[in-house]
C-alpha cells in the first residue's frame, strides 16, 4: 500500500487538475457569468462542472495540509487553520443545494477568497527560512501580491462598483488561489517522493548488473 506521506501530495495534485479541468468547462458551458458572483451561480442551477471543480478544489486543499504536516512544512498556526478554513468553505460551496438562501453562499465565498490570500501572505517568510521551501518562497510572494491585489479590486467592484464584472473578478481571484494549491502541490510531491528518486538509479544499477552477470555466467558453464 502507497505510504500517506506519498499518497497525500498525490490527491492534492490530482485533485487540483480535476478542479481546473471543471472550472473551465462549467465556464464554457454556462450562461454569461461574467456579471454573476459565484455565491449567486451556486444558488441558482449553476450545473455539475461548478461543484465538481469546488469540491475537488476542497480535496486539494485538505490533501495538501495532511501532505504539508507529514513532510513538516513550516506551516503550524495560523498559516495550518486558514487553509483548513478555505478547503473547509470550498467543500461547503460545493455542497450548496439549489434554493439555498444567498447570504450563506455570501458567507462562505468570502471565507474563501479571505483565508487564502491571509495565509499565504503568511507563509512567505517561512518558507523563504526554510531550506526545502525555499525554491517556492518567490512564486509565493507574487501570488500573495496577485491575491492581495484581487482582493482590492474585488471589495471596489462588489461595493461601490455596483458589481459590474463581478463574476470575472471572482473567477480570476480563484485562478490565483488554484495556483497557490499547485505551487504547493509540485513542491510538497517533489520533497515527499525525493527519496524514491534518489534509491531508482541505485535500482536500475542493480538490475543492470544482474543482466550483464547472467550471459557471463552462461558463457562460463558453457566453456566447463
């Protein structure tokens, strides 16, 4: 059976593709979207793809904590409980039935686009401080900036933008989230299957010689 310290940076990356995959199909798909929220979609028949891609999104996201607490990420605290909060209210945007009052979709949607942002901003400096995040600590700040500044524009267009282009503020904002999950994802299966890369060449060293030594053998009974 796979380890879960393996299997866990596995179902993040996988789980993040599947979530990518429907975001853009339920888009393609829809009606003009580009006006409404998601919160408002959701409560309306918004179709599978959306709550396909939402609740794959939220897989990635708790796969992606386990596999960042068994490689002991420099995660613990704050950083660790608001991507919790974020897979949390994405699963729960997912699970949203039609006809649910909008001010509950409101409130986790903005859970959503809040948590994230808050904890990436946070990890930044951890990860810069940390030898094997340290390749990553760069992407991450830029995201951090892309979200910080999606945040802006996303208050200005919700409240005195009389929420015109809402609903392609709120999809680009997401893209930025999904992005920060797969930064994460790559580096967390890069340092958690290190060590299987390192023993395959060791392997296939082993193998080699076997099969080199085998006609050698043959040729030397042969010649007895």
């Amino acid at each position: 059976m796979l380890p879960l310290r393996k299997a866990y940076p596995l179902v993040a990356a996988g789980g993040l593709v599947v979530a990518a995959i429907a975001f853009v199909v339920a888009h393609l798909v829809t009606t003009p979207w580009l006006d409404v929220s998601i919160g408002a979609a959701l409560t309306l028949d918004s179709g599978l793809s959306l709550g396909v891609a939402l609740a794959s999104a939220g897989l990635a996201g708790l796969a992606l904590v386990a596999g960042l607490r068994a490689v002991q990420a420099p995660i613990g605290g704050w950083p660790e409980r608001l991507m919790l909060d974020w897979a949390a209210a994405v699963s729960l945007l997912a699970a949203l039935p039609s006809g649910t009052p909008g001010f509950v979709a409101v409130v986790l949607c903005a859970v959503a686009f809040l948590t994230l942002p808050a904890a990436t901003a946070l990890l930044v400096p951890r990860l810069r401080a940390d030898a094997g995040w340290e390749p990553v600590a760069r992407p991450m700040e830029w995201l951090a900036l892309a979200q910080g500044l999606g945040l802006v524009v996303l208050t200005y267009v919700a409240l005195p933008g009389h929420q015109v282009l809402i609903g392609l503020v709120e999809r680009l904002l997401v893209g930025v989230e999904l992005a920060v999950v797969g930064v994460l994802a790559v580096r967390l299966v890069q340092l958690a299957w290190a060590g299987a890369a390192a023993r395959l060449p060791k392997r296939v060293t082993a193998v080699g010689r076997f099969l080199m030594a085998a006609p050698i053998a043959d040729r030397e009974n042969a010649a007895r």
